[in-house]
C-alpha cells in the first residue's frame, strides 16, 4: 500500500489507466479477428470496409503507447498486404 498520499493518487491513476488500456486492447483484437474472418471469406468489400478501422484503431493504440508503433505498423502493413491479394 502506498505511504504517501501522492503514491496513492499515482496507484489509482494507473489502475484507472490500466483498465482503459485492457478495454482498448480488446478492441482492436476484436476488430482484427473479424478483418482476419472477412479475408477467410474472401470477402473484399467488408474486408476492405474493416481494414480501414483496423488501420485506426491500431494507430491510435500506438500514438497513445498502449503498443509500439513498428508493432502497430507491422501488422497494418500485413493486413493490408492480406486485402489487397484478394
């Protein structure tokens, strides 16, 4: 338990921040999975409706530092890499 009142301030913050981050994470793994389903489908049109979200939402995990920005871009550039041979 924190001994000061600032390190307990600090200790809620990154609870808080923490459960928001989780929520984000979830996010985008749940965007990705149908993304990743529509390519299985060969289904270009969705696929190509849901990269678009896809290719946000990864760049505004990494803009915020939940992920690094080569992870964010590597798996973009996959993605897309996935979209365009259908």
């Amino acid at each position: 338990m924190a001994n000061h009142k600032s390190a307990a301030k600090r200790a809620r913050q990154s609870k808080k921040r923490m459960e928001i981050n989780k929520i984000r994470k979830s996010e985008v793994k749940t965007a990705e999975k149908n993304l990743r389903t529509a390519l299985a489908e060969k289904n270009k049109e969705q696929a190509s409706e849901l990269f678009v979200k896809v290719q946000s939402l990864f760049q505004k995990l990494a803009k915020t530092g939940i992920t690094k920005q080569n992870t964010a871009s590597r798996k973009t550039s996959r993605l897309a890499q996935q979209v365009e041979s259908l």
